[in-house]
C-alpha cells in the first residue's frame, strides 16, 4: 500500500499535478454546491444534531436535557414536546431553529403562548396541556379533562379522547403528530426528518402532495407533510413563526365551505385547520347532526359558524385588508402570504377568532372581548357595522 500511495503523488507530480488538483478542487466545489441547494430546497429541520439529541443524556458528568433532568427520553431526545419546545425562556425561538410555545418575550409566535396559563386565575387563557413546568393553573378545573363539545363519532382517530387522561400535544389525547398513535413519541416521530417542502411558500406549495388520505401523494405513515405536524391539515407556513402584523407576512390557512356535516369521518375528511379543531370539539362545528344542535347551516346561525364563507355583502364586505388579529381561511393555499381577504371566497375558521397555545384572554380569543372594544379591531373587524363598545 505504500508503494502504490508513494507511486501515485509521483505520477501526480509529473503528470501536472497542479492543474488536476485545481480540477479536483472544482470538482469539489460543484458537489457542495449542488449538496448547499438541495440542503436548503428540502425544508427538513436544520442546526446541528445536538439541538434535539443526545447520545447518552451526560456531558461533563452533567445532564443533557433541557430540563436538567437525568432522566433519559425516548429517541435519544434532549426533551419531549414540552421540553423542547416549552422552555419558558426569554427567547421566543432557542438556538435559532427551536420555536417556543412557553416563553416570557414579547412576541408571541403564531399559534400563541401556553406562558398565559402560569397565573391560576388564567387557566382558561390556554389549552391546558399536562407537563407545562411552573404552571399551577393548567389544570383545568372547571372542564377537567373533557374537551367542551366533543363528539366522538365526529373524532376521526382510531381511539376516541380519554377523559381519564389529560390532554397533551400529539397522539390520541392530543392535537399534533398522528393521532392514531397512543404516545406521543410514536405519533410525531420522524416527522421533524421529513421533507415539507409542500407547504413552504416559494417551494411551490403543493396542495396535491400535502397531508395524507386527500388524494394526494401523502399517506399516514408521516405527519411531515401535514401542515405544522397537524395529522392531514394542509396549509401553508411562513418561515420565521411568528404572529406578525404585517399584512403579508403569516401563514396561510386551508378553509372549505361545508354542507351538512355528517357523524361519520375518516382522516381523508381532514384537510382544514378547523376540521383539526372539530376532531375534539364537533358540536361547535357540525350542522343538521342527528342529536345535536351543531351550527346550523345559514343565518339565522345557532352558533358562530366556522367553515362558512365571509358573506360578499353588507358589513363584511369591507373587511378586504388581510389583518393577523384576524385570520382567514382559503379555499387553496397561495404560493405567498397574501394581503388580501376575499369576501365571498375567503372562509371564517376557528383561527380567526382563536389562537391554538393560548393567548392573553378568556376562551383563548385573539382579543379581549370584555372591554371597550374600538371600530375596526377584534369581533368589529368583521362586523364593520356594529357599533364600537
């Protein structure tokens, strides 16, 4: 062998060798050119391995996890959903690549902040999810664990939500990762490794490719497809997950118009942000179920609709300039975060009034509906011709 190595840096020498190494360089160059684009065109998670692993959960005779704790998590992660993604930390984004959904900045990110919850007063600020450190108030205790207006024949997991259980962020008694799954390792595992280049804006978006069951390229081995690991959901996600006030600068969100809804649902029926919310809250969104009041299906509405379009007429025609206070859905998604709403095409969601973590207000409202409300904010965004209070 070293004759042969002795041989060939010869043989490069003689044979101009500088010009084969410049080429080889070139090479080189080309091949972490083309490795850079497809890095950066296949929107997996990025950052360095240590961000979310750890090999043996000890460094320096310290522990790795996020906690501190010495406990060692599954996956070879330095934390679960909470531990990674709730540490109430002055950072709303840790190590540039971990959005926060318990943190102390003042800039919440889009789906809103479970730090509300901290004062017991506040319980019903947020969703009360188990496991949220230094928060005494997330036990519901007025609702317990029973999600208000659940019906199970509309919940399209494979088990129905276990009151006995506490709600927690992914699997069967949870709202990401696939919901089929017990546990909330095996529902959401894998999915941060999966390529969603679907649902980023300039990717395309990809509607035919996104979630699973819809007709599409999906399936339900993965949630990585799905819109912000929603089992199915579809959508389109801004970069930076932040809830912005920039007209054109948010995500967008799926929206379809519904008939009468019927008590029988499977995962191919799920595409839409409120379809998401309807899994554990059907009443509120149903209409014409047997048993069952739902929303109706027209003014005069038994309740607020959702899933209904924006009328084109009367007061809500005026509400044209998309606001984040205010979300709306879309029948299909744009391939940019638009500024403008559409009467009679865009679509009132449970995201228009509600945020998914929590917010600083009852009910988890986008705004607080108890005080003075002015002209042209909260409900009287799109009720342009109510007086303000």
């Amino acid at each position: 062998m070293q004759i042969k190595k002795l041989y060939f840096i010869q043989n490069f020498k003689k044979k101009g060798g500088e010009k084969m190494r410049k080429t080889m360089i070139i090479g080189l160059i080309s091949l972490l050119s083309i490795v850079l684009v497809y890095g950066f065109a296949d929107a997996t998670v990025g950052g360095r391995c240590d961000n979310c692993h750890t090999m043996h959960n000890s460094q320096g005779g310290a522990p790795m996890n996020y906690d501190a704790s010495a406990t060692p998590n599954a996956l070879l992660l330095r934390g679960g959903c909470i531990g990674c993604h709730a540490q109430n930390t002055g950072d709303n984004i840790v190590n540039s690549v971990i959005p926060q959904v318990l943190h102390t900045n003042a800039t919440d990110l889009a789906g809103g902040n479970f730090r509300y919850c901290i004062d017991v007063a506040s319980q019903n600020k947020v969703h009360n999810v188990s496991g949220l450190s230094g928060a005494p108030g997330v036990q519901d205790t007025v609702l317990q664990n029973n999600p208000p207006g659940y019906l199970a024949a509309y919940d399209p997991a494979s088990t129905d939500f276990n009151p006995a259980s506490r709600l927690v962020c992914a699997g069967a008694n949870g709202c990401h990762g696939n919901r089929d799954q017990a546990t909330q390792d095996a529902a959401i595992k894998g999915s941060h490794h999966g390529s969603d280049t679907m649902l980023k804006f300039g990717g395309p978006i990809n509607e035919a490719t996104q979630g699973g069951g819809s007709g599409g390229a999906g399936d339900f081995t993965t949630t990585a497809k799905s819109y912000r690991f929603l089992y199915n959901v579809h959508g389109g996600e801004d970069s930076d997950w932040h809830a912005t006030s920039g007209a054109a600068d948010h995500n967008e969100y799926k929206g379809v118009v519904f008939g009468a809804r019927v008590q029988t649902q499977s995962w191919s029926d799920v595409t839409t942000i409120s379809d998401l919310c309807a899994e554990c809250h059907g009443k509120f969104h149903a209409g014409g179920l047997t048993g069952d009041s739902g929303i109706g299906t027209a003014s005069p509405w038994l309740r607020h609709p959702t899933d209904a379009l924006l009328p084109n007429s009367g007061e809500y025609a005026s509400y044209t300039s998309y606001n984040v206070e205010v979300p709306v859905g879309r029948p299909s998604i744009p391939n940019a975060a638009s500024g403008t709403v559409t009467p009679g095409t865009d679509v009132v969601a449970c995201v228009s009034c509600h945020a998914a973590h929590g917010t600083n207000y009852a009910d988890i409202l986008r705004w607080n509906y108890t005080v003075s409300m002015g002209a042209g904010t909260g409900c009287l965004r799109c009720h342009t011709q109510k007086s303000a209070y």
